[in-house]
C-alpha cells in the first residue's frame, strides 16, 4: 500500500509525508515539514492514515489531501486545516499626560494569527474608542496597537484582546496595570497518625481545635456517629470534611477547603473513646501569593520625574517589593508601607523615574513565588529624542561659529593688507 499526504495548493515541493512499501520515504518531502510528521504503523494496519503533525507553523495552514493506493483499490480525502495563534498578553505603555490634564494610554500586543480585535473598556464594561490604531504583518503573525486619553477615569480600564474563543486582557486602575484576585491552595489535609484501636471506633469523641485561639476554638466534631459542629468557628462553616468511611480505617484526618491565610495557626485533635484516649498537634502554615503588582502614575514633579506607586496585597508571609530598571538593577523607593490583616500582607513602594529610566519594572517576591509588573516610560524616548535635536543644533551653531571666525580672521587681513596700500 502507498499512502501520500500532500498540499495541493502548493505549487513546488508539494509532498508532506509518503510511505510505501512498508516504510516512510521521505526523501523528496517538503523542507518545512522535515521531522514533523508521524505516520502511525500500528494504526495504518487497522485502516487509520491520519499524519501527526508537530510543531505547527502558520504555514502550514492550507489544503491536504491523503491518497490511498493498492494494487485493487484506491481512495483519497481532503483536508481543510487552519491554524489560529494566540499572542502575547496586552502591554500598556504610559505616554504621560497632556496640557488638559488627559493621560495618554498605548496597550499593544503582537504574535496573533488571524488578525485580532483590540478594545478599551470601563469599569462597566462599556467601549471605549480609541483614539489611534495600528495593525502590522510580520512573519506570518498580525501586531495591534491602539492609544487612548483616559479624563478623569475612577476605577479599572480594561485592554482586551480577542481572537474567536481566544482572548488576553489587562486590567488598569486609572493609569495601572494588572489587578487579579490573590491565589491561595484550595485545600489542606490534616494528618493525622493512624490509631490502632479500630474496634472501637464507632463509639469515639474526634475533636479537632485550635489551642492558640482564646475564644470559639472548635473547628470540627464528630461525635455518636455523626458530625456535630452547631458550635464551630464561624470562619470554618462549611469547609471542614472529615471522611468516615476512612475514620472506620483508623484514619482522624480532616481535609479543610477554601483555605484562608487566617487558618494558619495550632491544631490539635483530640480522640478519645470508653477504654482509651489520644491525640495529636499540627502547626500549619499558609502561603499565600498575592495580587499582582498594580502600578499607579501620580503624575509629573516640577522637575519632570514621573512618580510611579506600585501595591500589591493578599501575600503571606510579608513578601519583598523591589523596583528595577531596565538592565535589572535595584532602583532605590522613595517610601514604602507595610499593613497586614486577615487577608495577608499589603505592600507598598513608591519612586521617582527621569527620562534616562525607559522600561521599570516593579516586583513582589515570597520564596520561590515571584509577580513581575513592567511599566514603559514613552517619555524617555520623547526626552531623548529632544536632546539629540538640540545636539544637533548646538553642532550646527559650533560649525556655523567656527565659519564666522574663520571668515572674520580673512577679512582683518584684507583690511589690514588695504591699510598698508
């Protein structure tokens, strides 16, 4: 049997996979698609000649078609296979603020194929229009750029992106970036070493509580067969589970849902039945990683520094804050604040940016868990462009100088050469 797949709307070098007297023969296959494709041998023998193709390109979208030959029979199918990409995350440049107090506001985002749409939103999710948008080609893979002036906006304003079912978004707080809710494990198991003395276990008292709290300490028990937790902490309502058909087992382990960076603390499970008694303490500590950076601009100082705050809150422990440069090197806060509550840590910093700092970076680190806000400061390549115009204009006056002095120095001689005569 030979089996081909090929491209028909391809005018040269049309072959993507051939196999043939038993074998792949791959020698005269398209350049683009060597070592992407897998022809299944095991499935062949069944009557399946679908071809894997790995490590698909936006070129490779177009029409296929597998045909089929054997000495008594031939048959053949087309295939329409389209490609989609999904591209970078949104970025929002901040462009600083014109004359009627309006900040400027660029978000781009680039790698998606087909063409995406890009939309400004409000806290409401109501459009808003853009004022300037760009779309390029390059490579296959379709870049956005849309700009807005955002007057006297409270709240969030979203940068979205979609594709089809795709789609990517940034939310702001007026002139910030990124905002999401903090993330903490869903679930805790405590453990608890299995008991031996199973034959009794339908008649046990199981209390699980907490030590270290002074007031309503109970957080699960399980008593004559059944739970009882009429008097359990409020915060621990419905998040308490305790598997019975395991406690048969001998294992007292409680599963705690949802957990919160207030459950972290002392446990202590007590059992204790007619002939005997045990118990065990646990200390359990929640990590926490918290919101993302948000970086807010509080607008421009007289000499021309941009003041940047970045917050971040939902962390615990107390997680490091620190702002870089574009070469990753510590940049010094101006202030920082600290405040916990039952939610965790917040953490505060604020700086002051000129126009030699282009792209800062603000962020929060916890041990092995980092966030990362990156903020463009378009008014750096403004500045900078400014000062090479006026280079350029004060060596055009130096050369213009040095022609007036040279012309001066002649006619002195011209004049003096006129006396003399």
């Amino acid at each position: 049997m030979r089996v081909e797949w090929f491209r028909l709307d391809l005018k040269d070098s049309q072959l993507v996979h051939l196999y043939e007297d038993h074998v792949d023969k791959n020698t005269d296959q398209s350049q683009s698609y060597r070592r992407r494709t897998k022809l299944n041998h095991q499935e062949l023998q069944k009557g399946n000649a679908s071809l894997k193709l790995s490590s698909v390109q936006i070129s490779d979208k177009g029409h296929y078609k597998c045909f089929i030959q054997s000495k008594s029979w031939s048959d053949d199918a087309t295939v329409d296979f389209k490609v989609e990409a999904v591209g970078r995350p949104p970025v929002i440049t901040v462009d600083g603020f014109d004359h009627s107090g309006g900040l400027h506001l660029q978000c781009e985002s680039e790698g998606w194929y087909p063409e995406p749409d890009l939309e400004w939103l409000n806290s409401e999710g109501v459009r808003l229009s853009s004022e300037t948008t760009e779309t390029h080609r390059n490579a296959d893979r379709f870049s956005v750029k849309h700009t807005i002036i955002v007057h006297h906006s409270v709240g969030k304003i979203h940068c979205r992106v979609k594709l089809r079912h795709h789609m990517l978004e940034t939310q702001i707080i007026t002139t910030s970036t990124f905002c999401f809710e903090p993330f903490i494990t869903s679930y805790f198991v405590f453990r608890y070493h299995t008991f031996k003395n199973t034959r009794s276990v339908v008649d046990i008292r199981l209390e699980w509580f907490r030590p270290d709290l002074k007031e309503a300490q109970l957080v699960h028990l399980y008593e004559d067969h059944e739970d009882r937790n009429t008097d359990q902490i409020e915060s621990y309502r419905g998040r308490t589970e305790l598997n019975h058909q395991e406690l048969q087992r001998g294992n007292a382990s409680l599963k705690l849902s949802s957990v919160q960076v207030s459950d972290e603390g002392r446990y202590k499970c007590f059992i204790q039945s007619k002939s005997w008694s045990d118990d065990a303490t646990v200390d359990v500590h929640v990590e926490a990683v918290g919101t993302p950076p948000v970086i807010t601009v509080d607008g421009f100082d007289d000499s021309g520094g941009l003041h940047l705050q970045c917050e971040s809150k939902g962390w615990n422990p107390e997680p490091d804050l620190e702002w870089l440069n574009s070469e990753g090197v510590s940049l010094s806060s101006e202030t920082t604040e600290t405040h916990r509550n039952t939610d965790g840590f917040r953490v505060k910093h604020t700086i002051i940016v000129y126009e030699r700092d282009r792209m800062i970076h603000c962020r929060v680190k916890m041990r092995h868990h980092m966030l990362d806000t990156m903020v463009i400061n378009s008014n750096h390549d403004k500045l900078q462009e400014v000062k090479r115009k006026i280079q350029e204009e004060h060596d055009q006056l130096k050369e213009d100088m040095s022609r007036i002095q040279e012309c001066s120095s002649e006619c002195n001689q011209l004049v003096q050469y006129g006396n003399r005569r």
